[in-house]
C-alpha cells in the first residue's frame, strides 16, 4: 500500500485545522451571549445580596432575579469629582473597569495603598429602593490583595455611614486564606459597622484578630487568619473609595442633601 504523499498530509492537517477552528470559533461566538447573560446574573445576585434583599448561599432562578433587581434596584451614574448624579453615560451599559483604563475617560490616581491606578471620571451606584424611598445605596470598590485586585461591593444606609453588607465578586486570593473574604460568616460582621469616624475622616478598619460587636467596637471587623495582607487590602480599598478620590464628595453630597440619596 502506497503512504500518503507530502502534499497531501499537509492538506490534510490544515484542513483538519481549518474545521477545527471554525468549530471553536463558532462555539465562543454561540456561547458569548450565554456567558455574558451569566455575568450580568451574577452581578446583580452581589448586588442584591449584599443588600440583603437574597440570601447568602441561596439559588434563585434567572427570572426571580431579574424581577427582584428591577423592583429594588435602580442603577445611577455619579460624577466622582463633583459628586453627583450624572446623565453623560449611561448607567444601564456603563463599563466602569473599561472606562478606569482609558486615558479619556480616567484620571491617574494619586498614590495609594490600595494601588488603584487609575480612577474613572464616572461610577454606577445603585440605589436599593421600596415604593418611592431609598434605602441603601451601594457603592463599587476595587483595590489589591496579595496576589490580585479584588472587586466587590459596599451598601450603605441612608446615614451614609453605617455598613449594611459587602461583599467581593472577583479576586484571586489564595483558597482558605486571603480567599475567606468570600465567607459568609465575615461578611455578615461588617453589618452596622461605621465608615467615618467622629473627625470625618474613614475610620473602619480590618483588624488582626477579632472586632467586637458592633455596637461597642464600630470601626473594626475580624480580621482573615493567616491572610494580613489581604485584610490590609480590604482596608486600604475602603479607605481609598471612600475618600475624597474616590466617592467622598458624593456622600458627603447626599449626607447634606446636596444630592438625593
């Protein structure tokens, strides 16, 4: 039996590859809108879980979601520098992450310990409302850990001071350690903590070991055992967001009534 000559195995091969590719490419292309669908459910699940409007380890379905997310949730840009509402971009599309890396919609951030590099000259809050009222507002914070950026969400009640969650929706922090900022039980210990102190100035913090109630220690929250640098993290991002380079004058705006919560 005569073998397959040259020409022919090298056709074969780059036919094989040409399929091959256009099957991979066919199957991202069919699969993007799936993924980003699942992004978007995910974020608003954050967003409502850290409102506390779902539970923690619970599994609603894409349609209790969404229908819980547009009764309770309203999203709203904000001017970061003047601090307030702002009909330039559009809240609904808004790629916040984007924006921060693009000269023309950034600025360079100051030196922080939180290594935020640059800051976006617009944000998406989102306002939790029932009926007419608003009763928290949640805020986007990014900042580094140990190993990655960790990007998550801080609610605030109408006070503009008082904790009512947080939570993280993307990092990469090491399993078991720095990881724990995704544990149920942490978390729950940042509600009714106090973002400012009495001199104004950003005040919570994660401590090494444990906080106390926070009624009787209301500027601390347990810190991650073996994970000081990630707990670091977490506070050098809460101080920086909620400083006057990051969502400061906003809520110093909606606290004077400047601005509607």
């Amino acid at each position: 039996m005569s073998q397959p000559s040259v020409g022919y195995t090298v056709g074969f091969a780059a036919a094989l590859c040409l399929v091959c590719g256009v099957f991979v490419a066919g199957s991202a292309v069919a699969l993007k809108d799936l993924q980003d669908t699942n992004k978007r459910l995910d974020k608003q699940k954050k967003v409502l879980s850290v409102a506390g409007l779902i539970e923690e380890g619970a599994s609603p379905s894409q349609s209790e979601v969404e229908e819980l997310f547009a009764k309770r949730i309203v999203a709203k840009a904000v001017k970061l520098d003047a601090g307030v509402y702002s009909d330039a971009v559009d809240a609904a599309g808004f790629d916040q992450r984007k924006a921060s890396k693009d000269p023309s919609m950034s600025v360079e951030a100051p030196a922080n310990s939180a290594k935020v590099a640059r800051v976006p000259e617009h944000a998406v809050v989102y306002q939790v409302v029932n009926g007419g009222s608003v009763e928290q507002i949640i805020l986007p914070i990014e900042g580094k850990g140990l190993w990655s950026t960790l990007y998550g969400f801080v609610s605030l009640q109408t006070d503009m001071n008082t904790v009512q969650g947080l939570t993280f929706y993307e990092h990469a922090e090491t399993p078991g350690l720095g990881g724990e900022v995704d544990n149920a039980s942490w978390k729950k210990g940042w509600k009714d903590r106090k973002v400012f102190g009495d001199n104004g100035e950003v005040a919570l913090k994660v401590i090494k070991g444990k906080a106390g109630a926070a009624a009787d220690d209301p500027y601390s929250v347990d810190g991650l055992s073996g994970a000081t640098l990630t707990s670091n993290g977490v506070t050098n991002t809460i101080e920086f967001w909620f400083g006057e380079h990051g969502f400061g004058p906003f809520i110093e705006n909606v606290k004077s009534g400047k601005v509607n919560g």
